[in-house]
C-alpha cells in the first residue's frame, strides 16, 4: 500500500534523521590541539594542530613510530592530560573547560578506556572491576550489575565473575578490561594498545570483541596501534608523525 | 560492589603493607600512650607514698606551742558523744627535730639529723602493718635511714641530742640563747624498714628522713614536759569518717587556758591578770583575749626591767617597770600617791616611782630620773642599751594596785627565784651592783615594778615584733564566767585558730600535692618526642612504599572517573582502619613503654625524682587519648602522604610515576633553595631576638628558632638535592661515581630527605638539648654565679643568735678557727620559716615553701646570677624597695618582694610572668602571704626558697628568732699570703663548723654539693632525653634500612644494566655508599648547624655540650646507615644480572 510505505519510509527516515542527528551531536571533534613538555633544554612538541571529527559508531585507528605521541592524543581527548593548545568537544562538551570535579564526572560517563596493561585491581572479582566506575558516581544500581553480567557475558566471561584477575589468562583480563570500559555507556572509547600484550589469537578476539561491541553500543572508537591487523579493521586510519596527523593513504 | 566492600578488599589484599603500616602506628601509639600513662603512674606514685607517708592519719593539729595531751581524749570523747558516726581516735604526741649521734669513743663520731616522734597508740597509725616496735623507756626506734647513715644496729647505744623548749623568744631581751642541746642516752631497741613509722612524716616529701620513735613519757621527762604533746593525729579507721574530719575536729577543739598559752590569776585585789609564757604576748592573741573579755573594762600594761634606774649619783639596779595608763576607779586603779591621791594618767615624758625606789633616790617630783636598759629584742646576741630621762611626776605609796606583783609576767631563772643573787637571766648581769636592800625588796616585793610610765611610752621604748603588751588586767566581775580563782579553770571562748590551733587536712592536703609540679606526661611526650616522630617518619615511609606500588591503581580510578577528593576519600578511609588497628595494638603496649620508663626513673634516671617507689597505674582516660591522638596523628602523616600521590596527575600514575617530582620535572629546585635562604634569614633575625623577649618567652623561641633553622635547612638541601639533576655525567670530569651518586640522590627527592631529615633531626635534638646540661663547677666561686661566690653552705637545727663575725660571737658558741682563716671569712646569716622544699627535689605540689631572711648585708653585698630582676643595678635592693613601689598600699598590706630562682618560680610555684607577678602562700597558721616576685635567680643555690628582707620577715614570722641558714663567704689570696689554697681552707671551715657547732645541729654542704644536687634533676632529664632519643635514634635507622631496602629493590633493574655494562660490585657497592654517604653527612651538617643556630644564646651562660657523646652518636648512625646500605647492596647485587633484565623484559 502506497500511503503506509510513505509512511514507514517517512518514519524510517525521520528516525533515521533523528539518529543521525543524535549521532552528529555526540560526535569528537578535536581542534587545532597541541602538546609540548618542558625539558631540560627546550621544550618537546608532541603534537602539532591536530584536528579530527568523528561522529558516534565510527572508529578510527592512529598509528604511528614509538614517541610520536599517540598515547598523549589519546591521553588529551580522554581528559587524562591537558593539551597546551587547541580544543576537544565531545557532544558539545570541552572537557578541558570543566572544573575537576566535572572532568571526573566527564571521564566516568562519557569516556571508555582501554589501556596495554589491563589495570585491574587485584583485590577485587571480575564483576567488581567490571563495576569499578559506578563506583565513581554513588554505587552500582541492580541495572549496572545486570549490564556488567551481560558484558561479561558478551566477551565469554559470564563463568569467571567471582574469580580473581590473578585466575585469568592475559587475554581474558584485556576483555574484562573491555567490558569495564563500557559499563557507564560511554560515547567515546579509548584503546591504547589494547592488544599490546597479547599473543595473535588473544589480539585477534579482543579486536573483534572490540569492534563488535562498539558497533553494538554505537560509540566512538579510537584505537592507537602497533598492529597492522588491528588498524586493518578500523573505518580510517591516521598516521601521527612529527606532532601531525594524516590520513593514511588507502 | 560497594565503596566499603572495594575498602575491605584492598585491606585483606594488602595485608602485609598494611601491617608494617600499622606497626609503625603502633610504634607511635606506644610511646605516645606511654608517655600518657608515665603521667598517670607519676600521679599515682605519689599519691600513693602520701598514703604511705600518711598512714590512717587524716588529720592534724601542729600546735605553735605544747598543750595538754589530754585535750586529744577531751575531743575524742566529745567526738563520740555528739558525733558517733565520725568518731575517731586522736593520738596526742610530740615530733620535734633532733639529733642523734654514736656514742663509740673509739671510732669517728657520726651525727645525724632526724625527725623525732613520740606518739600515743601510734601503732593505730598503721593498723595494717606489722605491730608498731613500741619504745620504752630510754630506748629508741630508728628507720633504716637513720641507722645507715649513723653505722648502728640494734642494741647499740647511742645519744640523743633534744634542742631545748624555751617559750620566750630567744632574741627577746629575757630569751634563752644558745642553751646547750640534752643529751639522753639511749639504746637502740629496733631498726625498722623505710615503711609505716619508718617512713611517716607530716612533710609533703617522697623522700625517707631520718626518723627516731621513742616514748612520749619517756621525751616528756628528758624535756621536762608534765604529759606535753604538740601534735595530735586524727586516724579515723573508716572510710566513711574521713570526710571533713578536719573541720569537724576544728568545731569540737575546746582548748583551755594552758592549751592557749596564757594564764590567768587573780591578784590581792580580785584583779583577773592575763599572761601568756611567751612573755610578751603575740598581737593575735591579744585581740582573741580582748574579744572574749570585750564586756569587762580592760588595762594592758607592759612590763620591762631597767638594768637601772638613777637620780642624780643614786641607782638602784635591775628594776622592773611597767608601762599603763592609770584607772582612776576600782577594780583596776587608782593607783594613789603617798597621800593616798589618785595618781593621774602620765604624760609621755614622765614617771611614778614606787615609795621604795623614790627613798632609795633621794627623788621628789619634778626630779629627773634616768632609766637604762636593754633594747626588747637582741640581735645576734647583742644587747643594746639605751638610756632615757623622765621627770617625776609622783611618788606612788606602797598599797594597792601599785604593788601587785602579777604587773609582771613569770620569767623562769628570774622571778621564780628566792633572791636577786640567784638569778640566771640570759644576758650580761652584773651580780656584784647588788646591794642588800635590793635582795630585802625582793624578798618582800619580789618582782613588783619600782615605776610606772605611760603605755604609750612603753610601747614605743619597749615593744617590738613579740608584741606590746606583757599583762591585761581584767575586772573580777568575769570570775564567775571564766572560773576558778587561781590557775587555769573553764574554756576560753576563742576562735582555736587565733591562737594557733588548727586542725590541717593533711590527708587531702598531701594528696592535692601529688598532683605534682611537673607534668610527667607531658615531659615523657616531650623526652619521648623524637621517637614518636621517627615512628611517624618510618610509618610514612612504610605507607608511601605501601602505595606507591599502587600508584597505576589509583591512576585507574582517576581515569574511570573518581573525582581526586574520592579517590583521597578512598585511601584515607583504608589508613584510618590501619592507623585505628595500629594504635589498639600500640596502646596495649603502651603499659610496657611505660613500664620502661618508670624502671628507669627507679634506676639510671633516679635523681630525678628521688624514689623507688614508682608504680605503673593506667587510667582509661589516657589510653583513649592516646588511642585516639596516635590515630589521628598517623591518619595526618597519611594522609600528607597520600596528598602528595593523588595530585600526580593520573596519566603518570598509570606510568608508575610516585612523586610529582618525577612527573613534573626540576623546575621548583630552585624555589625550595630560595624558600630555604628565606626562612634561614628569618629565623636568624628570631634568633636576635632572644635577647630582647622575657625570660618566660626565650625557651620557647629556643625550640621555634631551632625548629625553623632545621626545617629551613631541610628545605634549603631539599632544593639542593633537586639540583642535582643539573649534574651531569656526559662529559669527562672528575669524581664520576659521586657525580652520578649525586644524579641518584636528586632522582628520589623525597625518599633522599626523610634519610637526611631523620638523622638531622635527632643530632638537632640531642645537641640543643644538651646545651642545657649544668656542670655546678664550671664557673668556680664566681660572685655573679648561682653560688654567688659562696664556699660553704651551713644550716643548723636550733638558732644561732651570735654574731660568727666576730670574735665573742664565736667565743659564745664555741667555734674555733685558725685566725687566719677567721680573718678572711664572712659568714651571712639567713633567718628561716620552716616550710616543704619547693625544689626540683621534689616533685610534690607545694603550698608552703621555706622563707628565708635575708639580712641587710648580703642585700648590699649583692651576688649571684639573676634572669630577671625589678632592679637591674642592685637587683637585691629590690627586696627593700619593694614596699615603697607596692602601689600605694601601706607597708603592711603591700605585698612582700620576694626573689625567687627561675626554676622554683617556673616549675614549682607556676609562676610564669616573672618579676612583677603576685601569688600567696600559706602561712602555717591558716592565713595567706601575699608576694610579689621582684628577682628570679638563675640556677642557684636557693631552688626552693622564697627569699624576703630580713626586716620583713621579722614582721612576717616574729616567732622566729635566731639564724638557722649561713652562707660562709671565704676569701683568699693565696699570692699574697702563706694560707693553705682554697680547697683546703673550707675543708678546715667545714670541718670546724660541723665539729664546734655540733650543739646546734650543724650540717654543711659545699656550694658546689648543693649545685650538684640539683643540677642532678635537669641533668637526668636530659640524660633521659639523651637515652630515649638514642631509642628514636635506633628506630630511625629501622626505618632507613626500610627505606634503602626498598629502594634498592626498585632499582634491580638499573642495577643489573650497570653491571652487565661493566660495572664491578665493588664498584657498585660504592656507589651505593656515596649515595648514603652523601644523605647522612647532608642530615649530620643540617642537625648540628640548627642546633647551634638554636643554642647559640645559650652558650656563653654554659658551655658543657657533650660533643663527645653527640659525635659518637652521629658516627654510630653514619655506621648503621652504611652498614645496611651496604648489606643492601651486597643482597641485591648477589643475583645474576641477567636474571633482573629478564624480569625487567618481561
């Protein structure tokens, strides 16, 4: 029937409108950003106007030698290191703008991070790592328990949610560090090698699951790499070198 | 999940770091906790030896004079009857200071002075003890004290040397001087502990005496006493009749006549005649009798005697005459003329001689009469004449009241005597200007008075500090009310108080005392100081080591989102449980810390309170303060330290990063040089300063300067530390191993300061506070030291009234001395009030210290060291000028200038203002002395005193006649004469005192014994401090090996690369040891430099700093510090280096 197709099509393309409107306004974009550290003789420049856009359910990859600095883009975009110049927006918001009390609040809701090294707490279960950023906020809530179980579940670990990070292979702590930097629904997601430490296969899994909860969650992904493999995967690839950043060429 | 649950996850995680953690918090809590319970110990200590001292006593009566013994059954009984529920017995007894020697011939007499009791029942004093060894008869019972020190055992002789009991003053012009001391010889019947009767007193004292027993019939017949006491003891055997026990025997004490020292007779004519065995009577008995008699006309009279009375070439020799305003109507006048007119009141100038005396003189009215005699009181034993004219005005006849003999009060040795001849008067008589007929009016008159003046006029010829009345004359119309016609009948109705019986609570009194002058917890906090900073400096280093390690994990709680204050939140919560854990343990061994300490005060540290008996008692009070002082002291280093971490930021706490230095680079090295150079520049200019704040200020700018000089310091080479990152090792240079040392140092900024901090700060202490240390013999007999250029000191039981100076005053009391030594000294007599010693000796609360009386001639000598003084030219004169300063207020109600040694104005007596401030004391008789502190000696041989002009003292105390303190001034030039050195001179002075003067009781002791003895008490605090500073000290280094250990794990790694680049261990090992060295000899520079930047005021009043002592510290801690770094080096080094890059790699 003509009139309820035209009405579905006008549905669809309102939500469709409607989510990609939603989409744009959660998007990272970082201006003009700039990094250098005092040393003993001049100072370092890290990074030189660094600019990116990204909007929700994209990813990117940066890659790059040793030192260039992708760790501290990284570190700038998620709130962890101020920048010397530039700014970064994610849904609007400049974190660098924020007193600290709101940056911290900005990390726990809005920013995932997944680090080389896993950093759970040893004195603590997976489930309660999982859980650690509610924490931040007063306390998990029976919908964040049940989110953390169904991450768990989602990266294979819905047996293991008792068991200590000491009683876990490497690539099963990297997931659970995955699982954790989704717990509070961030727009934006870090992965700062995030299969550094990982043999081939457990890299493999951890990229996939990566991938696959990102497009699942429909957040921003950024993944700084050492591996071909892994930045292979993403939608686009940027190269940083010499405090610049690049496209990289197809 | 929950913040709790993440809490007790970390706690049981970290188990092993925290415990550590909590062991340093229970170091602290431990020494904190004990040092509270020291205080606590100290309290119940003495508390305790007052009970011990006291026994059942609960009250006394100390009269000024002896009564009957039967008043104790009179209030006993009334007690029981009016107030069974507060009965209680009360003991009559006598305690007097005596003297016993040896009586071996054969072996060197020893001497010693003791308190001698004689008491009734006295075993009920301690009921729960052993029987009471009760003496009979002519035995004695001594406490081990006295046995020892006299050499004697059971069933030897001795002799017992008792002061005579004269009633009249001895410096009265009738007063006994010099009597010669009984001499009783006695066995000893039993020598008993320093316990119970071995050890009681009514002197608020920790010390034992000396102390004798013996019956108190058998001392009331030595001292010819008819059943005497002069003390009764109160010892309810009930709690519940102890309270207010005093004040209840106060309102049954019914004393009679003769318990109030007066008599009462009634002459020929009815006249009641009131007069009291003191001769002259005491202004304050004299207002009691007036009050009880107020409804009865009433005539004082003063009674003298005139050596002679003369007119024109006649005399008559040794007359009394009497000093009243004539009554003009019965009973109490008129005294009538020969022609049997009244007589009227005199004039001033003008006099009445009896019909005798006017035929004897040929006088007639209008004819002069010259009266000679004897100043009313003698000084040093030096009558005065004086000589005064009057006119005649009448003749009076021999009738009525004008010959009745009670115008003159009994004066034994004179008026109890059948003729003139046989007098025994105390001063220069001259027997042979007796005539006959003197001898025939004696017999039939006795001593009636030859003349009369006016009252006015004897009062100001003849009354003095004993008072001005001799006589009252009452009317007879009081006879039915006061009973009896002769003798003493019936109760006086007079405030006992007034006439000196009062009823102390001794018991509440002595336990109010132990409270103590100084506050031992707070003195053991302070002596114990350094270790619980060294335990809180190891519990940081513990902590931050602890956390350090979890630096990335609070790195991911940064970067999840917890806000910084959380996170703080977080860790704090974690520390308090630890600190809270930590300090129970701690206070649960806190008893042994304190039980460590007082074994130490009955041992090593004895001199400074001066028993062995010190219990431990823990009061709840001070474990909870402890607990929770230690708690909260541990949470803030914690805390500090954990503040420090959390403001990393986190990114380089998720890289490792522990201090904001690695993080943030070297760019503040600079400031902290200049923030040091800053602070030293003040604390120099505070250091100036000393000289212009008061004396009260100074020892607390000491520890602000010194502090300051030494966190000045610290930060100056904290800045200098961060410098070395400047160093490089890049280019060829010299000394390349210590230039890296220096890179290492300056990499742990931190860690490098808490080893030099640790080490500075204890040299800091223990050198500053041993600037303090008195040697009495530095300054040798120097005139402006605390021994004011005296030799010898002497003090003697009973009072010398002559004058040492001069030959006869020697020649009275028999001391012999090489004239050429006789020349050269001068002795200062000192008058004293008898009162506790508010020295540093003892550590009891004092209410009622020893006066002295300084005499006019050592105020203008001068002498001694003054801190402070009202007048800085002649800060002696003070002590007379003081009055006129007072404000206005008339000399009697001024209060009196005192000066005071520093330490007995600060410590004992709580006066902290200085020179200017007012305090009362007790004056034994229930009233208060107002004083004023016009001079504060400094560390003299007066601790103790209160030192008032002589002048006013006798205003104060005229019960007090003679001298019983002497300061022996011996003045030699050996270049100049052929007399032994010095030393040898006042061997011979003292030993000629202690010999000529053994009637009297003499002891001496050299200034320099005396400066000892009490520099013995700041001395052994110090030692103290010394000792519990080596304990921190050894902690410290505790916790330094931690920390070295610790950090020599951490640089495995570097390390291993050195070695496998091909560095030796030897050579390693050194370099390690340059990096100690290098902290160490930073942390000795900084702690000697402060504490000469502290102590230099100090240094030239006293320069005995133990450096030896301190150097040898200091080198024992290079030691240890070397020892353990090399250990370390040796332990960590001894694996294979490729083993630590493995682990490194992986």
């Amino acid at each position: 029937m003509p009139a309820v197709d035209a009405c579905v099509a006008r549905l669809r393309g309102t939500v469709v409108g409607a989510l990609a409107a939603r989409e744009g306004m959660n998007a990272l974009v970082v201006n003009d950003l700039s990094k250098q550290f005092p040393t003993r003789s001049e100072p370092l420049v890290v990074l030189r106007g660094v600019s990116l856009r990204l909007d929700a359910g994209e990813n990117a990859a940066i890659v790059g030698p040793s030192g260039s600095g992708k760790s501290t883009l990284l570190s700038i975009i998620g709130g962890l290191e101020p920048p010397t110049g530039g700014n970064v927006e994610l849904a609007g918001d400049d974190p660098w703008r924020l007193d600290p009390q709101q940056l911290a609040r900005f990390r726990n809701m809005r920013v995932g991070f997944v680090f080389q090294e896993h950093y759970l707490l040893p004195q603590c279960s997976v489930l309660e790592n999982v859980l650690l950023p509610t924490l931040a906020a007063g306390g998990p809530s029976r919908q964040s328990v049940e989110r953390a179980t169904m991450l768990l579940d989602r990266v294979g670990l819905a047996n293991r949610l008792e068991h200590r990070p000491a009683e876990l292979s490497g690539g099963e702590r990297q997931r659970a560090a995955l699982a954790r930097a989704l717990i509070n629904r961030p727009l934006l997601v870090l992965a700062d090698e995030p299969t550094g430490n990982l043999d081939r296969i457990a890299g493999q899994n951890v990229a996939e699951l990566l991938l696959e909860l990102q497009t699942i969650e429909r957040t921003i992904l950024i993944v700084v790499t050492h591996s071909r493999r892994l930045a292979d995967l993403m939608q686009r690839r940027w190269e940083l070198a010499d405090g610049r950043l690049c496209p990289v060429a197809e | 999940m929950s913040a709790w649950r993440l809490t007790i996850n970390s706690l049981t995680h970290y188990r092993w770091p925290n415990a550590a953690v909590a062991a340093g918090v229970a170091v602290a809590a431990a020494v904190l906790c004990g040092a509270l319970i020291v205080g606590d110990s100290m309290r119940a200590s003495l508390a305790s030896l007052a009970q011990k001292r006291l026994g059942n006593v609960e009250a006394a009566l100390i009269a000024p004079r002896f009564i009957r013994a039967e008043l104790a059954r009179e209030i006993e009984r009334a007690l029981a009857e009016q107030m069974p529920e507060q009965a209680a017995p009360i003991l009559p007894g006598i305690v007097v200071d005596a003297a016993v020697e040896t009586s071996d011939r054969r072996a060197a007499r020893r001497s010693v002075h003791l308190k001698l009791w004689a008491v009734d029942r006295a075993e009920r004093i301690f009921p729960d003890q052993a029987p009471f060894p009760e003496p009979h008869g002519e035995s004695v019972v001594l406490n081990n004290s006295a046995a020892d020190r006299l050499g004697v055992r059971e069933s030897d002789a001795v002799i017992l040397r008792l002061p005579s009991q004269g009633e009249i003053p001895a410096e009265s012009v009738l007063g006994r001087k010099s009597e010669p001391m009984q001499s009783v010889r006695v066995r000893v019947s039993r020598v008993m502990d320093d316990e119970a009767w071995g050890r009681f007193g009514l002197e608020t004292t920790q010390r034992v005496r000396p102390t004798a027993w013996v019956s108190r019939s058998s001392l009331c017949e030595w001292l010819g006493l008819p059943d005497r006491a002069n003390v009764l003891l109160a010892v309810p055997s009930a709690a519940d009749n102890r309270v207010n026990l005093a004040e209840v025997l106060q309102r049954q004490l019914r004393p009679d006549w003769d318990d109030c020292g007066v008599r009462i007779e009634q002459s020929p004519g009815g006249v009641l005649v009131v007069t009291t065995a003191q001769l002259v009577m005491p202004p304050s008995l004299e207002s009691a009798l007036r009050r009880v008699f107020a409804d009865r006309p009433i005539q004082p009279a003063l009674t003298h005697l005139a050596n002679a009375m003369a007119c024109d070439d006649r005399s008559i020799p040794y007359s009394t005459i009497t000093a009243v305003d004539f009554r003009s109507k019965p009973p109490l006048g008129p005294i009538c003329d020969v022609k049997g007119r009244p007589i009227p009141p005199l004039r001033d100038d003008e006099i009445v001689l009896n019909a005798w005396a006017a035929e004897q003189l040929r006088a007639r009215s209008g004819d002069r009469v010259t009266v000679v005699f004897f100043e009313p009181e003698v000084e040093q034993g030096r009558y005065r004449e004086r000589t005064t004219a009057f006119t005649l005005a009448a003749v009076a006849s021999m009738t009525g009241a004008a010959v009745d003999r009670a115008w003159t009060p009994r004066v034994p040795g004179i008026t109890d005597q059948l003729t003139l001849g046989d007098w025994d008067p105390p001063f220069p008589f001259e027997q042979n200007r007796i005539r006959p007929v003197d001898d025939d009016y004696w017999k039939q008159w006795g001593p009636t008075p030859k003349a009369f003046v006016s009252l006015a006029t004897g009062r100001r010829l003849w009354a003095g500090r004993f008072g001005e009345t001799t006589t009252l004359r009452v009317a007879p119309e009081a006879v039915e009310s006061i009973g009896g016609r002769s003798g003493l009948g019936g109760r006086p109705n007079v405030d006992p108080a007034e006439v000196g019986l009062i009823f102390l609570p001794v018991r509440w009194q002595a336990l109010a005392a132990a409270v103590g002058t100084t506050p031992f917890q707070w003195l053991f906090l302070g002596f114990s100081g350094f270790v619980i900073v060294a335990a809180l400096l190891l519990l940081v280093s513990l902590f931050r080591l602890a956390i350090d390690r979890r630096s990335a994990e609070l790195g991911l709680m940064s970067a999840v989102g917890f806000a910084r204050t959380r996170i703080m939140k977080h860790v704090l919560i974690e520390a308090a449980v630890v600190a809270s854990l930590g300090s129970l343990v701690g206070t649960a061994l806190g008893a042994g810390y304190a039980s460590l300490m007082l074994w130490g005060l009955r041992t090593w540290w004895l001199p400074a309170v001066g028993t062995t008996q010190l219990s431990l008692d823990v009061g709840a009070a001070s474990v909870v303060w402890g607990w929770f002082i230690a708690t909260a002291a541990a949470l803030a280093a914690m805390g500090f330290a954990a503040r420090r971490l959390i403001e990393i930021p986190p990114r380089a706490l998720l890289a490792g990063a522990t201090s904001a230095a690695d993080a943030a680079g070297f760019g503040r090295s600079n400031r902290f040089v200049l923030w040091g150079v800053g602070m030293l520049v003040v604390m120099a200019v505070a250091g100036a300063a000393v000289a212009f704040v008061p004396e009260r200020l100074r020892a607390v700018l000491f520890f602000i300067v010194g502090m300051g000089s030494w966190a000045s310091l610290l930060t100056l080479l904290y800045g200098l530390i961060g410098q070395g990152r400047a160093v490089t090792i890049d280019r060829p240079a010299c000394c390349a191993l210590l230039r890296l040392a220096v890179v290492n140092v300056a990499a742990k900024r931190g860690r490098s300061l808490l080893s030099a901090a640790l080490l500075s700060l204890a040299v800091f202490l223990i050198t500053a506070i041993s600037a303090f240390q008195i040697d009495p013999g530095q300054f040798g007999l120097d005139r402006d030291s605390g021994n004011g250029g005296f030799a010898l000191i002497a003090q003697s039981l009973r009072a010398i009234d002559h004058d040492l100076n001069t030959e006869q005053g020697r020649a009275a009391v028999q001391l012999i001395l090489p004239e050429e030594i006789a020349r050269k000294t001068r002795v200062f007599p000192i008058r004293v009030k008898p009162g506790d010693d508010a020295s540093c000796l003892n550590p009891y609360r004092i209410s009622r210290p020893r006066v002295l009386g300084v005499p006019d001639s050592l105020i203008e000598r001068g002498g001694f060291a003054f801190a402070q003084a009202a007048n800085r030219d002649h800060p002696w004169r003070a002590l007379r000028d003081g009055a006129e300063a007072g404000g206005g207020e008339p000399a009697e109600n001024a209060p009196t200038p005192v000066v005071i040694d520093k330490n007995t104005a600060m410590y004992s007596l709580h006066l902290w203002e200085g020179v200017g401030q007012e305090f009362a004391i007790d004056d034994g008789s229930g009233g208060q002395i107002r004083m004023r502190v016009v001079g504060l000696l400094e560390n003299s041989i007066f601790q103790g005193d209160l030192l008032i002009a002589e002048s006013v003292f006798v205003r104060l105390f005229p019960g007090e006649s003679g001298y019983r303190y002497f300061l022996i001034e011996s003045n030699f030039d050996a270049a100049r004469s052929n007399a032994p050195p010095p030393a040898a001179s006042d061997a011979v002075l003292r030993r000629a005192w202690e010999t000529s003067l053994s009637d009297y009781g003499v002891e001496t002791q050299t200034t320099v014994e005396r400066l000892a003895e009490l520099a013995a008490v700041q001395n052994t605090y110090l030692s103290t401090f010394r000792s519990l500073g080596g304990l921190g000290l050894l902690l410290g280094s505790v916790g330094l090996a931690v920390v070295q250990w610790r950090t020599l794990l951490e640089r495995r790694g570097e390390l291993a690369l050195m070695q496998a680049a091909g560095f030796s261990r030897t050579r390693l090992t050194v370099l390690v040891l340059c990096e100690t060295w290098l902290l160490l000899g930073a942390g000795c520079a900084v702690g000697l430099a402060s504490a000469a930047a502290a102590t230099l005021p100090y240094a030239a009043a006293r320069a005995s700093t133990p450096w030896i002592a301190i150097l040898l510290l200091a080198g024992a801690m290079l030691a240890i510090g070397s020892s353990v770094a090399g250990l370390s080096a040796a332990v960590v080094l001894r694996r294979s280096p490729w083993a630590e890059l493995r682990r490194e790699l992986r």
